[in-house]
C-alpha cells in the first residue's frame, strides 16, 4: 500500500513541476487583446463654474423729517407785541442710498465623466 500511495505522491509532484503550454509561452495560442473587446475610458473631471453678479442694493431708505418752527414776535410799540412771523412746519427730504454690490454664484457643480481613450495602435486600436 505504501508503494500506491508513494507513486500517486511522485505524480502528482511531477505534474506541478512540468510546465503547462500557457506557462511555457505558448504564444500562438488565441488570446484576444483588450482592446478588441473592450472599449477603454477614462474619467474627466470638470470643476464648478461660477459667475459673478452686480445687484443693486438699498442702503438705507429715504425720509422725511419734519422741523417745526415757533411764530416770532416784536415789541412794535411800548405796549404793544405783535407777530412778525408765523408758526410753521419746514420739511426735509432724503433721498435713499443705493450701492452696488457683488457676489459670486455657482453656475454649474463640479462633474466627472467618462470619455473613451484614443486608440494608440492602428493594427489592433489599443
């Protein structure tokens, strides 16, 4: 039994160490390149695109303010106080500010993309 044994362990030694066709460079055999079945790509990136936008802004309202003025009076006569001017209201006018302001808006996200390469090789397109 011991010779069974030790004959299937010598051929099963000599089968590992006796090189295969593939492993000796059997290079006539059939092997397709790559690029015969596969189209090759590669990724593209493309960064954001941003612009930037002039907007008008208020910076501050316009008002009215109203200033009052008191009547004014003089001594005409020793007895006598008249007016020599009337009470009234006098109005002030601001226009609004405005100012330009700038910002800077994303237009469009970064994105990645593939694109087919090329092919570098007229015979085989790889």
């Amino acid at each position: 039994m011991s010779r069974v044994i030790a004959a299937a362990f010598a051929t099963a030694l000599v089968a590992a160490v006796i090189p295969t066709a593939a492993s000796a460079g059997c290079y006539s055999c059939y092997q397709p390149q790559p690029c015969c079945y596969q189209q090759q790509y590669v990724q593209q990136v493309v960064p954001p695109q941003y612009r930037t936008v002039q907007e008008t802004v208020m910076v501050s309202p316009g008002r009215v303010r109203a200033y009052r003025t008191p009547p004014r009076f003089r001594t005409v006569m020793v007895p006598k106080t008249v007016m020599v001017s009337p009470g009234g209201v006098h109005y002030e006018r601001t226009a609004p500010q405005y100012a330009v302001q700038e910002r800077v808006e994303m237009v469009a996200p970064a994105r990645a993309y593939y694109a087919p390469v090329a092919p570098r090789c007229a015979t085989c397109g790889y």
